[in-house]
C-alpha cells in the first residue's frame, strides 16, 4: 500500500520538472505530501524518496533540517506564536500564556479535540504588528498571520474564527491575507511611511489591488524594464547599478553591481537568486513589497537578469511567507501571460523565467550559500567559498543572490539614473533604504528614508517615540543579530558606516528599540536561544558554543548564575564570532556581547539578586564507566 | 613536476605544490601536522569541525582560516604557532569536548583515538563547561556490524561523506540541526554498503565501533601484523590485530595500488573462522571405511598418506591418483602440492576448481586502478559490487568523479547497472551472439570501420557478421557507447571463460576489444584471492608452474633438474574429469587440499564415497573431511606465512599473525613438505628392496625447507616471473610480477569468425535457464563460522523476474523446485527485478542449496537448463 496518491505524484513530477534539477523539488515535493497527508510519515519519506531516486535516509535528513515540515501530525491548526524578541518586546509572554491558559495546552502539545497544537516559534516577519501567530491549516494549504494579539479579546476572536472555518473545505477557506482579529478592514499594508522626498518603493502599496499587473502598470509600472530591454545593452544596466553603488539590503551591505560584475566572462547560464528569506528578527520590509507591490520585484528582476544575461531568475521566499508567496505566484502568472515574462519578453528576444521556490523553516537559508544548499534540495547547510556564488552557485553555475529590496531598487535606479539616487545618503552608502523599526515604540512599521537619517529622526519622528514615553534603553539598529547600542547613540546616521562607527552594524536595517523596564537577563537568553534554535550544526563553535552559552543563560536565568559566569560568557563570544563557519556564528554573539558590556551591572543585580549565597550548579554524576554489551536486539528497530 | 610556489608559515618560507590543501603542503614541506577531524585525506575537503585553524595573511590583515580547505597559491602567508592561532585551536577542542561523554576508559577508540591525540597536543588543559551534558543514544545500531555512540559523535560527517563520495550510498544522514544534530540511519533501512565498516576506522572518535570487535582489544595490547585480505582476488591489505592467540580485530591497511584506504566488510567482520572452536587440531584416521576418525599423530597420519597415494600409484598406475587444490591456497602450498603429485606420485591430474575448466588470461588486470582512467568500463560477466566491492569503489569513483560510462553484459542486472551507461541482458551460453551482435553494431560505425580496416581477419569476421539479425536498443546504445569510447577498458569475469564455450567466448569478446581500440586494456577479472597465484604455480593439469604447457619439453627439463626429479609429460584430469574417474572406478586416491567437492552435491560426494582413499587436508571437518580416510589439519591464512598473488598478479605477503598452542594444525607447506620428506624416505627404503619399483624416488633433501620464505625461494627459481620476488623484496607492499615474463600464450591479436554454439536442445522441458549468481555475504565455510554473517547473508532463494513470476501464477517466498537433467533443489522462490525473463537465479555458497547440483560441472557456467515447479503445500 502506498501513502501517496496518485494526484500528489503527479504534482510531485510536476515540481521536479519545473526545475533544471528535479532534486530542487525536494522540499516542495515533501510540502505536497503534506499537504495530503498532514504530516510526513516515514513511509511517505520512503515513497518521495523513491520518485526522486533517492536514499531514503537523504530525504530524512532534509525533513528533519526543516521545521515547517513534520514527522509527527499536528492538530488541525498549529497554532505557532512568535516569541522572538521584537515580540518579546510587545507582549509575546502575555500572549503565549493567554493561548496556553485558553487552550489549555502548553508548547508542543495539543488540545483534546484535536483542533490546536501550541508552539513556540522563531520570528515570523510581523515584528511591526506584534505580538503574532502563524496559524497553518493541516492538510488545507492555508497559512494565515493572526497579528497585533494584544489583548485576550483578539485571542478569543482569532481561536473562534478559527472554530468556525475548522469544517469548512479548504475553497472555502478566507484569503490567507495578515489578520487582526476582530478588527475592520482587518487585513491590508501595515503601517509604513517615507522621507518626502523618497517614495519610490511603497508609492503603490495603499492603492486598492496594488498588488494587480493592472494598477502596477496604471502606475508606471513596467516602462522602465520595456524601456531599458529596447533600448539598453546589459552593460549599460549594470553601469547604472554599479555607478550608483546601489548597496545589498540582506545584511552585509555588498554594492550590487559590483557583485554582478563578478559573474566570469562567457560562462552560461546565469542564474539570479532573489532572496526572501527574511527571517533576521526585526526584519519585515521584504514582506510588504511582495504583498502589496509584487509587480515591483517582478520588473527588478527583469531588469536584473537583463543586466547579468540570466534566464532563469528564482525567488526562494521563506516558507512561513504563505501569502507573500500566493501573491507572488500570481503576478508571475499575470506578467507571463501578458508576455512580460517567458519567451520573447516585451516582443524582445528575450526570455526570463521566474521560480518561486518556498522555503521551509530555517533561518540559516537567508545565508546565500546555505539558500543555494537549500534550493538545490539539499539540508540548508553553508557552503565553502570560494568558489563565490557569482563563480559557482546553483547547480554550481555562475549565480547572483540579491535580496527583494535591492533587486525593487533597480527599477527607480535604472529610471532615474545614478546620479539621481546618489542625491541622498553618504558618499559611501548612497541613496536610501527601507527601515524595519519594531520594538517599545508607538508607530512600528517600514520607512524608505534617506541613509544619512538618524536613529533619533526614525524613532521619534517617524516611529512616534516610546511607548508611554519611557526612556530608551538600547538600540538594535540592524536586525536582531547585531550589537545592541546604548541611548547616547541615538543621533547615529543610520548608514553602514556610521553605525558601524557606533559599535554596531546596519545589516538588514531592522531596528528594534529596547526601553528600561526590559529584564536584560531574559533578553539575552532569548536572544541566544534564538540562535542556539536556527544553528545548522555544521561547524563546532557555533553548534556548541551557541547552546553552551544559552545554557548558562538559562541558569542565570534560573537564578543559579555566578559573577564569574559573565566573564565566561564574554569569553566564549570571541570564539564563536572568530572561528565559525559562516557569519551566524558572529551574528549569534553580537547582541549578548554587546549587552553584557552595555549593562553589565544589570546582570549583576540579577545573580545577586537571585543567587545571593553565589553557589554554582550541582551536576550529575556521569558517565558510569563500564562497558555495556547489552546491546540492543539484533533486530534493528523499525 | 609540480609547479612549486613559495608559502610562509611562522616566518619560514616553504616551496610547495601549488593548489595543495594547507594542512597537506604543511605537512609535507615543514613537517607541520595540523590538527583535524573533519578533514580527510580521501575525502572532499568540508570546513566543518574547525580544528584546523591557523591565521593566514589576507592584504595585511590576519585572519583566522581553516587549513584544511585553504589551497596555497604564491606568496601566502600564515601562522601556525601565533598565540591566536594556538588560542583558536583549544577553543574549538573546548567545544567539542563540552558535550563528548569522555568515557574514554571503555571506548574502543581509547588509545588511538584521535580526539585524545588533539587534546593532548592541542587541548585547552581545562574546561569551563559546569552544565549539563546534551544526551543522545549510546547504543544505536545503524546495521548488523556497526555501533553508533551519538554522545560520543561530534559531527564532523565523515562516516556521511564516506558512504556518499566512494560508496555512493547515502545511507547516513544528519538528522535534524544545530545542537540536537546527529547522525542516523532511515529507521528499517540499515547502513548496507559492503565497505560500510571503513566508516568505523575514519572516525575520528569512539563514535562507531564494530559489533565483531567491541570490547574484545585495547588498542596499546594488541598485536598488529601488516597482512592481506583472502576473502576475493583484490588482495587488500589489512592490518591483524591480535592478542593472546585471537584474532580480535581486522582494519584496512593503505595500499594505494590496491585498495587505496579501504576493505569490504566481508574482510573486516567475517574473520571468525580463524578462531572458530571447532577448527581441527589434530590429523584423524579412519581405521577402516565406515569406521570412526579418531585422532592420531603426525607421524602416523603423513605415514599413512604416503603409504597409500604410494601403494595406489604402484598397483594401479599414478593416473589413478588425483589432488585438487584449491584458489584459496597460498603460492607455496599450490607450488609443493603440485611439486608432491608431479615429481613423487609422478601424476599431472592436479586441479582446482575454477582451474582448468575457466579459459584464464594469466596477466590478470594491468593495475587496479586503471579503471579509474577510462571512460567506458565494460564488465562481462562480472558483478563487482558482490564480487570485488574495494574494486567496485573504483568504478564508482570512475563513474562520479570522471563521468565514466558502464557497459554491462551480465545475466542479471546488477548493482552498478543504475550507473550511466547501458545494460545488456545476456543469457549464460548466449555470449557469442551477443558479442557478434555487439561487433556487427559497430562495425557500421564509421569511426571504428576506420582504425580496424587494418585489422587482419577484418574481412572474415564482417563476412561472418553479415547475416547478423536486427539487434536490440540495448546492443545498440552498446555499440555506440562503446564506438565513441576514447578510453574504454574491458573487464570479464570466469563466467564468460569458463566451460565449453569459452575459446568462442574469448574470441568474440576479443573481437569487441579490437573493434573498440582497447585490445591492450582487457582484462581477465580473477575471482578468487590466490586464482592467478595457483595458475603462476602451476595448479593445473596441462600448466606447469610460469604457464608453460606440459608438453614443453624444455620447461619440463628446466623443473625437472630443479626438483632433481622427472616428471610425466602427459596431461592430467582436471577437476570433472577426476571426479568422474573417481565415480568410474579409474581414480582410486584423491588429496583435497582446501578443497570440498562433497559440499558441491550428489556428485561430489559420490566420487569420494567411490574412491579408495581419500585425504583432506583443510581447516574444518568439511562435508569432505566427513567422508575421508584421512584429515589433516590446516590452519588459516592468519596462522601461517604465506604468498599470494592478486587480480593484478600483485605478489604479497601474509605473515603468520596468530597462533594456537592448543592445536597441532599446521601450515599447507609444511605439511606438505613433511608428506614430501615422509614420502622420499618411505620411497628409498622402498627402492633398496624392490629394484623393480618404478615409481620415481625422490630425494629427501628436495624437500627441506626451513620455513614458507624457503618455498618462495625454490619457487622464485621455478617461475621466472617471480625470479626477484623474495620475502624481503615484497615489503608490506607486494609486488606484481611482470606480465611478459610469464610463459603464457596470450590470445592473438586478429579479429574472428566465431560462430555461436548450438542452442540447447529440448526448451520446453526445461524453460528456463540457470544463473549463477555471487554475493558477497555467502554461506561457505569460512563465512559460516561468523555470527553476524547469518544476519547479514540472504537465505538462500531462487530469484525469479517479476514477469516469469506473474507468468507462472507464482508469488515471492513460495516453495519451489528447480531441476535440471542432472538433479533439482527445492528453495523458497524470490522475486527479484534484477533477473531477467527466461532464467532463474541461484547463488553460489549458500547453505544447504549448492547450485552445483543443477549444474552440468562445477565449473561450467555455460547455461544449464532447468524447470521450475510450486512445490505442493506452500
């Protein structure tokens, strides 16, 4: 008897052909038998395995890597609550103990009905509208963001929705579209704004159906891709780019066009990959291009490949993206039968394919090798460079990863030109960028500002300052993984520079504001435990070090900490940072060193509050030093 | 030369090869041995453990690197013994120490661990670590020979990268991430690669352990002796670890010309035998047929054999005395057992099986590892993934790493027929016109009508190939693959040049070789570990030892002033035909020296019920022994020194490793040497009475070796190929012997008409036709003394294709007949998708069903004919 039916078979042979090699289907093959049976059964893995031609143990291997894909079958809904620290910051605690007492379940745990299975999750993207769940639909492709769960009433509403769909077959189901519950309209853009001057990337996302080929191209929309594969060699767009030193919004600021000059001369085919992976906590302005604007990615990265002489552009958005993803499907279909993507593109001679390719559950995958692993069907592991992506990326061809807003930007560059988006920003860090601002203060939400704006201008101009006006007490100005900055670096410029001056780092401009009144000892295991949690295990400093470093927090925490404990701490940083694999290891440290050296006399009132006698912990005993032949049955289990 | 570029570590300059791995030009330039876990010298470099770090120069900046994933280019610069570099290194051994169990006082690993080594050398000397200890299982077997201690693991995807890169069996994995990461199986589907067990000597923690081994060494108490594999042809080299008269455990020996780093699990797990309880300790007699054995001395016993092969030659002529000796046995035992029947009982009928019957080229392969230059392998008639896995690693290697294509000729579809490449189904006895059909396909080639229009017999074999009829896709692709082949090698196996068929089967096969441009890359694929020793020695009824036909005159005189004894110039009986002579009452003494023709079936057994006398000279009380009037005991590869000579004709050493002082078991040759002296003693005494004899008396002295190196030196006189090829001279290496010192009459370098056998008569009533197939995990002798190999080893079947099964209304595991004309085995029935329509599939070795029951001889490969039928009740 096998498992899989007929009709997710062939959906399976559908995937893998959609791809140059059937193994990238993988992931999306193992979605497909979910989405049939619920879970992913091993006898199911046996059966995958077999129509990729497979061991069955490499397809193992990859489910388990994947936390959006599971051995075991979940409740009807899997209700996955946020409790990263943008969340953290806004009340996930409250939220999650609310859902459990409601529920009366805890994590991994699921209610007697069978209707709830409760768990903890790493952040999600809606770091704006915190705190947030993510709400999957066993086996009826449905995903939906429940956000802004402030309040046991919007619990209660989004749990009797939830009861109320729970019958209902999955055609009927609402529009996965981001939800708060009880709210109306409850759906749409979350909140954003822009420097006067630079509303290029969000001008469209509050126009009714912005996300529609039609009002993007009743908007201007797809002149300038029309335009520049008439009349531009690719030469003359990657001029463009490169002049206007257009640098990569992922994390580490690389300029795009001299990236794309890498590519080695002659060597085809070219691959573009686009990366929504957006999983840095505190990161969420890719989402609101690829809800609300997709048509804007779309005529990017047309553009792009045009400029790189690609065919085959693939998108890898992160799985928890479930209507991102839709919405990006759709305009893919739209722009293709329009002929604005597929062979002859705008009557050209062109051709550009486009893949979207979902990803499912790991952080690390926003590491562009560990993407390419990834996307090639392959557990999300880095890869060694050199050999560097644009020398030999997917399928080990000549690849260019890009992130969603970099590749956006390309539209209004090529439009405009170089020395237009040179008008703002530093010499160094031209132009402007979209700014994630999340945390303790009154307006979160996205803001495309000039790069030379302030920390302070963000949070208090356009974020409204605090929450009840309390005062600041550290700064995350580029996503969870970078260093914490005290309040006297408020009037920081926030470019790559200066706030690197300041003893921090841009990276994927998420700012997260941490007001007094916030438990750093809490906040740094957290932060660690979200690290230890998305660790691919592939290097030793990371995987070890990273989970020793979580477990004295949490003894701290625990209130078994001694002083010297934090010197330990800070020690073990250095290591991980210096000596792993990929740039996680330093992300992981970052924020919990640069904590322990902003508030060093917090941590200390902690352990002397808690642990005033100042004892360490008492271990266990072990191992017990004889050798054991009580082997299991010959038997293997099965 | 390679082209050299300067380096600087810790301020010395360096000339090293450019592009090599850090840790490698290190090593090699400056003596440097930088720490490692996750790198492997036979492994794809992986970055993984950070053992390795040292601080290298980037543009003024130091940084710390791997080394292990660094390729040096000109003008690099890095420190080694830099304070950070020193720093970098202990912390990451702080880390990987945090979770190890650190039970290091009851690990297998302790002692030549290299996580103890690493600490030692390059440990932190403390640890910080105060929390708990992440717990995983301990005791996970991942199969039926290999242990996982994932505590123990610390992940540097070794045992992974092993089965991917060289076995390409995916068969471990990393199952799920970060630090709950370990190493497992897919529940129900064990590791089952046949080089699985070189996963347990790369790792470089206690992490897995053998099942056949744990707990049973210390690794600082054992005896290691550099020795080789017996179990195939391969000859691997193999360290033997023992201790207190046990062999506790076998790991792989690196000889990169043989077996680079590697050994089957067959060699390393199933070695129980040489420690096995019920071993014969001791020479049995029985008095009288029908009578007990009982045990006696040596003397008695080699008196009693002398006596009677003597007394047997005497009164009814030395034809009706007859040795087999067996490919098992090491050069000196073949060379002494054919020197004793040649010169003392004055007969040529010595054989072994697979001997005489199988249509040899001497030479073997040229070098192993030639198949990794070649970009089309053809294998006929072989299965090497059963037959030679360490060889088959290299075809792998070939096909992965090189994009080599395979040719297969082969009765089933084997393993390696899911390699890129094409699979020909070919019947047993359907050879020739396979081949001519493969001929014919490319001689409409283009390209090969061009290089072998030069060819003579180029005419005759296009005129014979005329009439060809329309061939299948399969011979097709062949032919084209094989046509547009810039480096095709050609490997067949004995099934191909066994039997009667197998002069046209050669020739046809050759015609392919010439045909595709690699007459001078065929090669004959030895099966067995000594089958090209005992054919150099002379094991044979028509060869003299260095290949020379026993009507060579010369040679005969050459080894006759040698041995200081004549010989007969006529040829003997090889193995069918003693076994007949036997059943008919013409051959009345036959010495089995490791040799069980009863295990092989009724025939077997009934010759040695007919014969007179019969002596068995063998490790255990063989189906054999049981009928014998004689046993002496042997003992095993592992107890004596000994040569062999490998499927590259490879001659190397297996020096005594063990020794049991419990048993009077001794060695082939010095039993055989004693036989010799008992016998020339016996045989002047004899002479002084009786001028009449007119047996040949040898002379005592002929027969004094001190020791098997003695032996080897009589045979380095003896066989001119291994004229240099002394004890001393092998090494712990070996040596080929060259191939144009051999005697041996290589095939002709012409293209042939050769036309196809005759069909077998009468399909009807038997439909179907017999293949035998090899596995690895077999149920012989040696193999049965393991208690593992009942768990790893099939159950003996019948394989069947899946359509002859829904043809025939028959589903897997039912009971079965299959009968030939010459006798019927009733097995449970296999459906099996690699045997092909039309035949039935039953494995050689396998307990209690000898396939040599069915077949026409013992070593006749050429299609027997046999029906099958449900056995009632089942």
């Amino acid at each position: 008897m096998t498992l899989l039916t007929d009709a997710t078979r062939t959906q399976i042979r559908d995937l893998m052909a959609r791809y140059p090699q059937p193994r990238s289907a993988l992931g999306p093959a193992l979605e497909a038998a979910q989405q049939q049976l619920g879970y992913i059964p091993e006898q199911a893995m046996d059966e995958v395995a077999m129509l990729f031609g497979l061991d069955a143990a490499e397809v193992r291997a990859f489910v388990g890597f994947y936390h959006m894909l599971h051995e075991h079958a979940p409740g009807t809904y899997h209700v996955e609550v946020c409790t990263n620290v943008p969340c953290m910051l806004r009340g996930a605690g409250l939220c999650a103990e609310q859902l459990k007492q409601t529920l009366g379940v805890d994590y991994h745990q699921t209610t007697a009905d069978g209707l709830f299975t409760l768990d903890e999750m790493e952040c999600l993207g809606s770091c704006g509208t915190a705190p947030m769940v993510a709400v999957t639909k066993r086996q009826a492709n449905w995903m939906r963001y429940y956000e802004q769960l402030d309040s046991p009433q919007r619990i209660g509403a989004m749990l009797d929705e939830l009861r109320s769909l729970a019958d209902l077959p999955p055609e009927q189901l609402p529009v996965p579209e981001r939800c708060v519950p009880g709210e109306q309209p409850s759906g749409g853009p979350y909140h954003h704004g822009h420097h006067a001057d630079t509303d290029t990337l969000l001008a469209r996302i509050d126009l009714p159906d912005s996300h529609t080929l039609a009002v993007y191209e009743a908007n201007g929309g797809y002149a300038v891709a029309r335009a520049a594969l008439a009349d531009q060699a690719p030469a003359a767009v990657l001029d463009t780019v490169k002049a206007a030193g257009l640098r990569g919004r992922g994390g580490a600021g690389f300029p795009a066009g001299m990236k794309w000059s890498f590519l080695p001369a002659g060597s085809y085919p070219r691959y573009l990959v686009v990366n929504c992976d957006e999983s840095e906590p505190g990161t969420f302005k890719d989402r609101l291009i690829v809800e609300y604007d997709p048509h804007l990615l779309i005529e990017g990265i047309i553009l792009a490949c045009h400029a790189i002489e690609s065919e085959h552009a693939f998108i890898y958005i992160r799985g928890e993206y479930f209507f991102a993803a839709q919405r990006l499907q759709q305009a893919i279909d739209e722009a293709r039968a329009k002929g604005y993507l597929g062979k002859g593109i705008f009557g050209t001679g062109k051709t550009l394919e486009i893949t979207v390719h979902r990803g499912a559950g790991a952080y690390i995958c926003g590491e562009e090798t560990a993407l390419l692993s990834s996307l090639e069907g392959y557990r999300g592991h880095p890869r060694l460079k050199p050999p560097f992506p644009a020398v030999e990326g997917l399928y080990r061809k000549p690849t260019i990863v890009n992130n969603v807003e970099t590749i956006s930007q390309v539209v209004a560059i090529v439009r405009n030109g170089a020395a237009w988006y040179r008008q703002w920003g530093s010499e160094k860090s031209p132009g402007f960028a979209l700014y994630a601002l999340s945390g303790q203060v009154k307006r979160p939400g996205v803001y495309q500002l000039p790069y030379n704006t302030t920390l302070r201008q963000l949070i208090y101009e356009y974020g409204g300052g605090t929450i009840d006006d309390m005062p600041i007490k550290s700064i995350i100005p580029g996503g969870l993984s970078m260093p914490h900055l005290g309040v006297d670096k408020l009037d920081t410029p926030m470019d790559f520079e200066s706030i690197a001056a300041a003893g921090s780092s841009l990276g994927s401009c998420g700012i997260m504001v941490v007001c007094e009144g916030v438990n750093i000892v809490q906040l740094a295991r957290r932060t660690m435990g979200f690290y230890r949690e998305e660790s691919c295990g592939k290097c030793t400093p990371c995987r070890e070090g990273g989970t020793w470093i979580e477990k004295i927090l949490e003894r701290i925490e625990a209130g078994e900490g001694q002083v010297q404990d934090l010197d330990l701490i800070e020690r073990l940083t250095w290591p991980i940072e210096r000596q792993s694999f990929c740039p996680f290891g330093a992300a992981s440290v970052w924020g919990v060193r640069s904590l322990l050296k902003l508030f060093r006399g917090d941590f200390e009132a902690y352990i002397a509050q808690t642990n005033p006698a100042g004892e360490g912990p008492v271990l266990p005993v072990r191992p017990i030093y004889r050798p054991d032949t009580g082997e299991p049955a010959p038997n293997l289990r099965v | 030369m390679p082209d050299l570029v300067t380096i600087t570590i810790d301020d010395v300059e360096y000339k090293v090869p450019n592009g090599a791995l850090l840790t490698d030009a290190a090593r090699q330039a400056a003596g440097i041995d930088i720490p490692v876990f996750c790198s492997h010298p036979k492994l794809d470099p992986l970055g993984a453990c950070r053992m390795c770090l040292v601080e290298q120069d980037m543009r003024g900046r130091w940084g710390i690197v791997t080394a292990c994933t660094v390729r040096v280019a000109e003008g690099m610069k890095f420190r080694y013994a830099s304070p950070l570099a020193v720093q970098a290194r202990e912390e990451t051994l702080e880390f990987i120490l945090t979770n190890h169990p650190l039970d290091c006082p009851i690990c297998d690993k302790g002692g030549e661990c290299p996580l103890q080594d690493q600490t030692l050398k390059h440990g932190p000397g403390h640890s910080e670590f105060r929390e708990l200890k992440t717990h995983k299982e301990k005791r996970h077997p991942i199969s039926d020979l290999i242990l996982l201690d994932q505590e123990r693991c610390i992940i540097c995807w070794r045992c992974i990268r092993y089965l991917e890169e060289w076995e390409d069996k995916p068969q471990l994995g990393l199952y799920q991430r970060g630090n709950d990461t370990v190493v497992d199986h897919f529940p129900g589907q064990p590791v089952d690669a046949k080089t699985s067990g070189n996963i347990i000597d790369i790792c470089p923690v206690g992490a897995l352990t053998n099942r056949v081994s744990r707990f049973r060494y210390r690794p600082w108490e054992i005896e290691r002796t550099a020795s080789i594999c017996t179990h195939c042809s391969q000859g691997c080299n193999i360290r033997m670890d023992t201790r207190i008269h046990e062999l506790r455990r076998i790991v792989a020996r690196p000889n990169q010309a043989v077996n680079d780093d590697w050994i089957c699990d067959k060699g390393r797990f199933m070695h129980a035998f040489a420690d096995a309880p019920d071993r014969l300790t001791t020479p049995l007699i029985r008095d009288h047929k029908g009578g007990e054995l009982r045990p006696a001395s040596w003397n008695e016993a080699l008196g009693l054999v002398a006596q009677r092969l003597a007394f047997s030659a005497d009164i009814h002529g030395s034809q009706s005395v007859g040795a087999l000796g067996s490919a098992r046995l090491s050069n000196e035992a073949a060379y002494l057992l054919q020197k004793l029947m040649r010169t003392l009982v004055g007969s040529n009928n010595i054989d072994h099986r697979g001997g005489a019957a199988v249509l040899a080229d001497p030479r073997g392969l040229n070098a192993i590892r030639e198949v990794e230059q070649a970009d089309v392998i053809v294998l006929a008639g072989a299965d090497p993934s059963e037959e030679q896995p360490v060889l088959d690693l290299f075809i792998r290697r070939a096909v992965r790493r090189n994009k080599a294509k395979l040719l297969i000729i082969h009765p089933r579809r084997i393993e390696d027929a899911r390699y890129p490449g094409v699979y020909v189904a070919c019947k047993p006895g359907e050879e020739v016109p396979t081949f001519n059909q493969l001929s014919h396909e490319m001689l409409r080639k283009e390209a090969v009508r061009d290089r072998s229009a030069k060819l003579s017999g180029f005419a005759e074999l296009e005129a014979a190939l005329r009439n060809t009829d329309a061939v299948s896709p399969d011979i097709n692709a062949a032919a084209a693959l094989l046509a547009g082949a810039a480096r095709p090698l050609i490997l067949y196996g004995p099934a191909v040049v066994s039997g009667r068929n197998a002069e046209a089967n050669r020739a046809a096969l050759l015609n392919v070789a010439l045909l595709a441009g690699c007459a001078d890359r065929i090669w004959y694929l030895a099966p067995e570990v000594n089958s090209v020793g005992v054919r150099d020695m002379g094991l044979l009824p028509a060869a003299l030892p260095n290949h020379a036909p026993i009507s060579d005159i010369a040679a005969r005189e050459r080894l006759e002033k040698l041995w200081g004894a004549k010989m007969p110039a006529k040829a003997g009986l090889d193995m069918d035909a003693m076994l007949k002579a036997a059943v008919a009452g013409e051959l009345r003494a036959l010495y089995l020296v490791g040799s069980d023709p009863a295990a092989l079936g009724p025939q077997g057994e009934a010759a040695l019920r007919a014969a007179d006398f019969v002596v068995v000279q063998d490790l255990f009380l063989t189906a054999s022994a049981q009928l014998a009037d004689v046993v002496l005991p042997a003992v095993s590869w592992a107890e004596a020194d000994a040569t062999y000579t490998n499927v590259e004709r490879r001659v190397q050493r297996a020096p005594q490793a063990l020794n049991n002082p419990r048993s009077q078991a001794a060695p082939d040759w010095l039993i055989l040497s004693e036989l010799g002296k008992v016998w020339a003693a016996f045989t002047a005494e004899d002479a002084t009475e009786s001028k009449k004899s007119k047996r040949k008396s040898g002379e005592a002295k002929s027969w004094q070796y001190t020791n098997a190196q003695a032996v080897l030196d009589e045979i380095a006189r003896a066989v001119p190929a291994y004229d240099k090829l002394t004890w001393d001279a092998l090494g712990d290496e070996g040596r080929q012997w060259e191939a144009a010192r051999s005697a041996a009459v290589q095939p002709a370098r012409r293209l042939s008409a050769v036309a196809a056998p005759p069909a077998a008569a009468d399909r009807a009533a038997w439909p179907y036709v017999l293949v035998t197939s090899s596995q690895l995990f077999d149920e012989g002798t040696l193999l049965q003394r393991n208690a593992v190999a009942a768990q790893v080893s099939a159950s003996p079947a019948v394989g069947i294709s899946p359509d002859d099964a829904a043809r025939e209304h028959l589903t897997d595991g039912v009971t079965v007949m299959v009968a030939s004309v010459n006798g019927s085995l009733i097995l449970p029935l296999r459906i099996d998708a690699a045997v092909q329509p039309g035949t039935l599939a039953v494995a050689r070795s396998l307990a209690g069903a000898p396939v040599e029951t069915l077949t026409n001889s013992f070593s006749d490969g050429a299609g027997t004919r046999v029906s099958l039928s449900a056995q009632k009740g089942s």
